[in-house]
C-alpha cells in the first residue's frame, strides 16, 4: 500500500511539473536599440522584469537587443519568420507594409513624447493603425513616440534658406518628405550607422530626437541642436506574434497589455524629463543648443505645410485621411 501510495504521489507531482512547464513561455523578443538607451532602460527593459513578475515566470524573455538577432528594417519579418516571438518594432522602418502608422513622422504635431504617445496607445487600441499591424500577422501590445524631432547639424540651420541642398538624415520616406519641403535631401540611415556617417562628412545634419541623442553619442560629431523645433515623430510598436499571443490565457494577455500601458507612459515622460538636463549639459559642454526665432519657426511651419497633405495623397489608401484626422485631433488634446 505504501509503495502503492508512493507511486501514486510521484505520478501527481510529475503532471503538476509538466503541466507547469506546458504553460510557460520563453520569449525571444528582438530590439536594434542598445541596452543603455533610454528607451530599453526605461521601457523595455523594465516591461519585461514587469511581465516576468506579474506572471510568476509564466512569460520570460530572452533579449536581444543592438540588432543581435536582426537588423532594425528585419525585426517584423523575423517574428513573422520565427526567428523571434516578439520585437519592439521602429514603425518607420516598416513603412511599405505599415503605411499608415507613419502618420507619427509628420512634422508639426506633438510637442512632447507624453502627448505623442497617449494618442498613439489610443490608435492602437481600435481603428486602422491596429488593423494595420494585425494584418502583418502580429499584435500591438504597447506603443510609445520619441520626444519631437530636432535637428542637429555641422551649422546652424534655421530659415528655410539654410537648408538648401544639405544631406539630412531622416526616419523613414514620410520624415525625408520634412526634409526635402525644407529644401534638403532627406537619406535614410539607421540609428545606429549615424555617428560615423556625420563623422565621415556624408550628412551635413540629422533629424534625431534629444532623448535619444546619448544612445548614439551624436553630440559628439554636431556643433548646433535645436530645442523648440518640431520636425515630426518617431513611434516604437512592442509586437508579439499573433498565434503565439492567441494561445495564452486572457489572464496573461491583459497582464501583458496593462504593463504595457505602464510602460509606455513611463518611458514617454521619462525622456520629456531628460531633454532639460541634456540641453544643458550639451550648452556646458559648448554645444549651440538655440531656440529658432518667431520668423523662423513661422517660415520653417509655412514650408512644412503641405507635408501632411502630400502624406495622404502618397499613401494612396482610402484610411489616411481619416488616420490624419484622428491623429490631429488626439494630439491637439
């Protein structure tokens, strides 16, 4: 009878063991951002440890971060393909296949990567920037902007005039029609090849939000940054594919979305709070950190104008209009 009872208690423990280990999930989630940029130490980062927490090990993560397991403009197709299970997606470097959600690159909308990203995580929710990303065979779990773009640069630019044929790096085909209304030549390059492409004399300037400036040491290689312009956005996506997602408990799918949430609103607010401190440390550092003038601003707004009407007619989708509208309205709140 011992044996018998013995025997019996082994076999319970071993389901239990097994159904445990059946219900847990590794994920492998890609990122081209370093470990030591604000967006992975303030999101991130800290989304997974979240996660990990919230679910007692149910969801745990392998990271890789800095393009380890692919490139920046590779991350959707890597989930898609299972070379990854999830990726903290740069919607503009998936813009021929998620159009639509390029409407963040738009110049002139946003003055804070707080507000930026509460509209965002409002168009994730529901409408065509959800529907976009569903279609491409994942789910958007969170999503969050960069503080408006600036512009950092060899020389001060600031009347439209200044910009005439300068080399400017932009994110993504919407931000390099930003550069070229202002006269320049708008070249898509990654983050991270940026520094040794303003090093070695291909850009004369870059389009890059301040927050994200440390990440990439650009500080280094520009004499002059702006701090008042508003040359368009950029958003970050957290995806997971989509028949990996349906299969976890709903329990753990809202646990994911509300940490997500949180997430994205720490992150936003985290790299508002940091911009003052970099300016400052930048203008010690004797850096021309210069606010453009009322003329200035006036004029650069007048030639950025008709950016986001040429943005809908590019597009070509009977949605962008409405995705402007809605984007317009959510970011004037």
């Amino acid at each position: 009878m011992k044996t018998t009872t013995t025997f019996r208690a082994a076999i319970a423990v071993a389901l239990t063991l097994g159904s445990t280990a059946a219900q847990a999930e590794t994920l492998r989630l890609g990122d081209f951002q370093s470990i030591s940029h604000i967006v992975s130490v303030e999101g991130t980062t800290k989304w997974m440890a979240a996660v990990e927490e919230a679910t007692g090990g149910e969801i745990t993560f392998e990271h890789f971060p800095s393009q380890q397991a692919a490139k920046s403009k590779a991350q959707l197709d890597a989930v898609n393909n299972g070379i990854l299970d999830a990726a903290l997606l740069g919607t503009p470097y998936h813009a021929d296949v998620l159009p639509l959600n390029s409407v963040v690159a738009l110049p002139g909308f946003y003055g804070s990567a707080e507000q930026g990203t509460k509209a965002l995580q409002a168009m994730l929710k529901d409408g065509p920037l959800r529907e976009e990303i569903l279609e491409t065979g994942v789910t958007p779990i969170f999503g969050f902007v960069l503080p408006p773009y600036q512009v950092l640069a060899k020389a001060r630019l600031g009347m439209p005039a200044d910009w005439d044929a300068q080399d400017i790096r932009t994110s993504g085909s919407t931000q390099a029609m930003t550069a070229r209304a202002l006269g320049g030549v708008g070249i898509s390059i990654p983050g991270p090849e940026v520094y040794t492409a303003v090093e070695r004399g291909r850009l004369d300037a870059v389009l890059f939000p301040l927050a994200s400036v440390p990440g990439y040491k650009l500080n280094e290689v520009v004499s002059h940054i702006s701090t008042n312009g508003s040359f368009g956005g950029y958003s970050f996506v957290m995806v997971i594919r989509s028949d990996l997602f349906d299969g976890l408990s709903a329990e753990t799918q809202a646990d994911l979305i509300r940490l997500g949430d949180e997430s994205a609103m720490h992150v936003a607010q985290a790299q508002d709070a940091s911009v003052s401190t970099l300016i400052a440390e930048w203008k010690a550092a004797g850096i021309d950190t210069y606010m453009f003038s009322d003329e200035e601003l006036a004029a650069v707004t007048g030639s950025l104008g008709a950016v986001s009407a040429d943005w809908v007619e590019r597009i070509a989708n009977e949605k962008a209009q409405a995705v402007l509208d809605t984007y317009q309205t959510l970011t004037s709140n």
